[in-house]
C-alpha cells in the first residue's frame, strides 16, 4: 500500500500515470462522476486553517464518488492527547485513507506507519508535496502544450526560489527538483540555507544535493524558466514576522526581479500571498503569473494522486 507523504513517494517512472490521469480528470472537469471512491470516506485531520487544499480535497473526493469527513484535529480526541497511533489504527476502521495538515513532519509519518490505510500529506512544516506536484503539472502544460510529453518537459528546467528557503515549499521544491531533473537555485537571507533535515531527506533517497543557494537574488533568477516564492511568515511562525520582514525583504519578487528571469519565465506562488510582502501586486498579475491556474489544479492533481492510492490499497 502506498502512502504519499513526500514527493519521492512516487517513483520517476510512476510519474507519467500521475500526471496523465491528472490532465484527463482537467479535461472531464464537470462532465462525469468516477466511481474511483465509490461507497469510500475519506477523513482529513486538519491542524492549520486551508482554502485551498481543503476544498479542492472535498471536492476532489466527492467527485470521484466518496465522501470527504473534515475534522478539526481540535474537535476529535487526538486534539486532547489520544495517541497517533491509536487514532490511526481507530480511523483506519472507518476510512479508506487519511489526509492530514499539521506541524510536524513525524506525525504524518507515525500516522501511515500504524495505520492500515493510504495517509496523503497535506502540508507540515517540513514538506508541502501535493502543492508541487500540482505547481510541476501547471508548468508542464504550458511547457509539453496539450498534447506533449508532460513530465519530459520539465527536464533541464530551472526554478529560481526567493525568500524564505528554509521551510515547506523550499524543501519541497529542492526534493521534487531532485524527482523531476529539474535546476534549482535559491536565494534568501543568512541563517535561512535549506537544513539539515531536507540534506537527509536527499541523502536517504541516494540523490545528489543538486541545489545552489545564494544570497543573491539576481542571481538566483538569471537563466529561470520558473520564478517561485512563498509568504514570508507561515502558519506557526507568527510571531517572528517582523523579523522576517526585515530579513527577507531584499528578496521579494519585484517587476524589476521577474523580468531578470528568462523573457518566457513563468511566476508561481503557492498561495495565500501578500502583495507588497514576498511578491509585487504587479507580479502576481503579470501575464505569466500562472497563481490561479495552479490552484484549480491542485483539484485534477489531488484526484490523480488519490486515484494511484486507491489502487495499490485494493491489491
Ligand atoms: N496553497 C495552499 O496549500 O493553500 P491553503 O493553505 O489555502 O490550503
Ligand atoms: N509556507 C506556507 C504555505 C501555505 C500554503 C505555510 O506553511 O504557512
């Protein structure tokens, strides 16, 4: 059975089925109900608020014929202290996968290993891995056009990543780079190198640290074909956000920035953003800012991946 808690959880030559299945669900949008999830709950154990990657999963689910069941870790008992592991074995009764948003990355990790069903990672502070799965896929379809080749066109390709590029969306994009044959290069301030933990990760998957961190921002984005950046301050860090204003603000993505990436270049952001933060308003509604258009594709991503899940839980 398989569980999708990092990007590396599918293999490169699993890739392909994702991405496919992903750019036939966009195309059925709104024309047919699969049965994928037919007669299946799917229960998703929130510990930080979402727009977007709940109700895509809500939606994603009931398209695909199964019930979603929200719970706020805080209104089930896990939010008073029942452990990980027994409520994982208690939930794995009643539900045919879990999809979890929490804090730390262990937890997702202790969830799939006493539980009997699929867990998808919703976000924890460490990785972020249905968001880049979806950004690579928006990338793609502009890059393979609509017919073409979606994961070879990602190949060779570079990200620029500015800001705050020791959290979620940084480790992740170093971790799907590695995945995709993607370059990276990632520019934020003194003390934000990417950690200690993302170096493991990387190392315990036998791939080389294929990553270039710099402090410079310029050059970060010379010669990209993508230009990414994620808020400064995530949920959990409250409290350092004057801080990180201070640190980051020479990296925020300005008109000036942009147009120093390659002229075709496209500007992502996971979402929610501050304009006037991370990334200029002028930016976010630049022509090839492509914000939106990754998020309706975290639904048709989302459906793939629980699709592949569903599958290897019925061998
Ligand atoms: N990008 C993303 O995960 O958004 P939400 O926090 O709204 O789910
Ligand atoms: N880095 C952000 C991503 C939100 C989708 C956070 O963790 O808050």
């Amino acid at each position: 059975m398989k569980h999708f808690l990092k990007e590396t959880d599918f293999q490169a030559h699993e890739l392909g089925e994702v991405f496919a299945l992903a750019r036939t669900y966009k195309q059925q949008r709104g024309r047919e109900l699969s049965a994928v999830l037919k007669a299946q709950t799917w229960a998703m154990i929130f510990s930080k608020s979402s727009t977007r990657t709940r109700v895509s999963f809500e939606v994603g689910i009931h398209e695909l014929g199964g019930n979603p069941l929200f719970l706020n870790k805080n209104d089930i008992q896990l939010g008073r202290g029942e452990s990980i592991e027994d409520s994982a074995k208690v939930l794995s009764r009643f539900v045919h996968g879990l999809i979890v948003r929490t804090y730390d990355h262990a937890d997702v990790q202790r969830l799939a290993a006493a539980g009997t069903v699929p867990v998808i990672n919703a976000l924890t502070d460490f990785l972020h891995p249905c968001q880049i799965y979806t950004d690579a896929f928006t990338a793609a379809e502009r890059w393979a056009g609509p017919n073409g080749d979606l994961v070879a066109s990602l190949k060779g390709r570079k990200i620029a990543y500015l800001g705050d590029t020791a959290f979620n969306m940084a480790n992740s994009w170093i971790l799907g780079a590695s995945l995709f044959g993607m370059k990276i290069s990632l520019a934020g301030p003194k003390g934000f190198e990417p950690g200690p933990e993302i170096q493991a990760a990387l190392k315990a998957e036998g791939r080389a640290v294929d990553y270039h961190f710099t402090h410079d921002p310029y050059e970060a984005v010379a010669g990209a074909d993508l230009v990414y950046t994620d808020v400064w301050t995530s949920m959990g860090q409250e409290e350092e956000s004057k801080k990180r204003i201070a640190l980051m603000s020479p990296y925020a993505v300005t008109a000036k920035l942009f147009a120093a990436a390659k002229p075709d270049a496209l500007f992502m952001h996971c979402l929610p953003a501050h304009p006037g933060e991370e990334v200029e308003q002028a930016v976010l509604d630049n022509p090839r800012s492509v914000i939106f258009d990754e998020a309706e594709n975290r639904l048709h991503m989302q459906k793939a991946i629980m699709t592949v899940l569903a599958k290897s839980a019925r061998k």
